[in-house]
C-alpha cells in the first residue's frame, strides 16, 4: 500500500469548479480496483490550499494499473485545467499512526 499526496495551491475564484470536477473525477477512482481510498481536503487558514489524498494498492497498481484505464484519461481530462496549480505530488510509506475507523 502506498499514499500518494497531491497538493493544489488555487485561487479563490477556482475552488468551487475545481471541487466539482473532482467530484466527478473521483467517480474514477472509487471505480479502479487499485485505488483503496481517497480524499479531497481544503485548508481552513487558506482557503485555496487542497490536499488530495489516494491511497493506492502500490504504486505499480497506480502508474501501471489505473494510469492504463480509459478511466484515468477521463480523470486526467476533469482535472487537466488545475495542473498548474500543482505544488507536490508524490507517494509516500505509511509509517506509523492510527487507522481511522475505531
């Protein structure tokens, strides 16, 4: 398992489309057997910082398993017109922490 964090510095005037479109994009990725989770996050302090958390089966079951699907051409095409607003984008260990159901 592998978490991939993709970080999103928007201005205001975007945030609304952009979490409408990522609404429908991840559609995509709740249907993909490789993607196990995912979240969407605003900051509270700043309004047009998003996190976007996945967490994959592996990363081979993202880069070559879910980046193989029409599925992501469809996800890549929603979230196409925010690619410059990128900041980070990588996949990380899980370490250490707690689940989140109790």
């Amino acid at each position: 398992m592998v978490v991939e964090y993709v970080r999103y510095e928007l201005p205001d005037s975007e945030c609304a489309e952009f979490r409408a479109r990522y609404r429908k994009a991840g559609l995509k990725l709740s249907a993909d057997e490789n993607c196990l989770a995912w979240e969407l996050t605003q900051g509270v302090e700043e309004t047009g910082r998003h996190t976007v958390r996945i967490v994959w089966t592996s990363r081979e079951g993202h880069e070559s398993g879910f980046r193989a699907t029409d599925g992501y051409q469809e996800f890549l095409s929603l979230l196409r017109p925010f690619r410059s607003y990128i900041t980070e984008m990588g996949h990380h260990r899980w370490l250490l922490g707690e689940r989140w159901a109790r």
